[in-house]
C-alpha cells in the first residue's frame, strides 16, 4: 500500500467519523465560554518556551487519553521544530531522561501531578523541583498551562472530538 493510499483511507475515515459525532459543537453552543477558555490559553502561555508549552500539552494529553488534543499538539511541536525522537519519548520521559533538560522533566513531573491531582495530591517535592526550575511568573504560567490543557482535554472528550479534525485551521 502507498503512502498515498493510506493518507487517502486516512482522510477518509476521519471525515466519517466527524459525520457521525453526535454531540454538541461546545464553541457554537457556548461562545462565551468557549472565548475565556482560549483566553485563559493564551495567557497562560505568555513567555514560555513554545517547546515546553507542547510537552507539558502532549503529556496531559496522554495522560487523559485525549485523541483529538495529542494528534493536535504533536502536530504543534513538529512544527515548531520538535525531533520526532522526543515526541515518541514523552510518554515515557522517566525512562528516557537523556531526551529531556532538567527544567523540561521537572514541567513533566508537575504536569503529570496537577493533571493526576485527585490521585495524590501535588506532592512537594515534585513542586520544590519545578519551583528550582522556574520563577513564581513562570510557574504560575506553568501551572494555568496544566490547567488549561486539562480543560481543553475535557472539552474535546466530553463532546466527541475526532483525532485529525483540528478546528483551529
């Protein structure tokens, strides 16, 4: 099978599965809410590494399973420059520290705590360490990040969004 043909097969069934999502389109059903969320993004953003803001994005993802918000976010990442190497470790980062800085395994690590916060809690030392890395600005953005990511995760779970549909475009 070519490339063409699995990008075309592709294509298509990700135009069936958009054609049968049933639920609401939350940005038409809820404009205004829709508008602080993006707003609350972009904020949030504001003076972080582009790079960072796709790992700390990606590993949320995963962690909640997002389709939609991973094949988005990666999709970022390769380009804004991210090596497919590093995309293909985030998941695993623990294990493969070398793709990692010690700043970008420490967003990591607060990602995976404030996204997981129901199971454990933010444990201090995985704070302290983000707080070594970053200044109070910085991780207060860090955290909206995290934030924002996991609404985001949600929004696109709770009304069916489809991997490969990205609405931004």
């Amino acid at each position: 099978m070519t490339t063409n043909t699995i990008d075309s097969k592709l294509a298509d069934s990700i135009t069936e599965a958009e054609a049968a999502r049933t639920r609401l389109d939350f940005a038409k059903a809820a404009p205004k809410v829709f508008r602080a969320i993006v707003g609350f993004d972009a904020a949030a953003r504001e003076g972080l590494d582009p790079t960072l803001v796709e790992l700390i994005q990606i590993r949320a993802s995963h962690l909640n399973h997002c389709a939609y918000c991973l094949h988005m976010h990666t999709n970022d990442a390769r380009k804004a420059g991210e090596s497919e190497d590093r995309l293909h470790m985030v998941a695993v980062w623990r294990e493969a520290r070398h793709f990692f800085t010690e700043k970008e395994q420490a967003a990591l690590a607060l990602t995976e705590a404030v996204t997981r916060v129901a199971d454990s809690g933010v444990p201090d030392e995985v704070y302290a360490r983000a707080a070594a890395h970053f200044d109070d600005a910085e991780l207060a953005h860090v955290l909206a990040l995290i934030m924002t990511i996991n609404t985001w995760n949600r929004v696109a779970l709770a009304t069916g969004k489809v991997a490969g549909t990205d609405e931004r475009q």
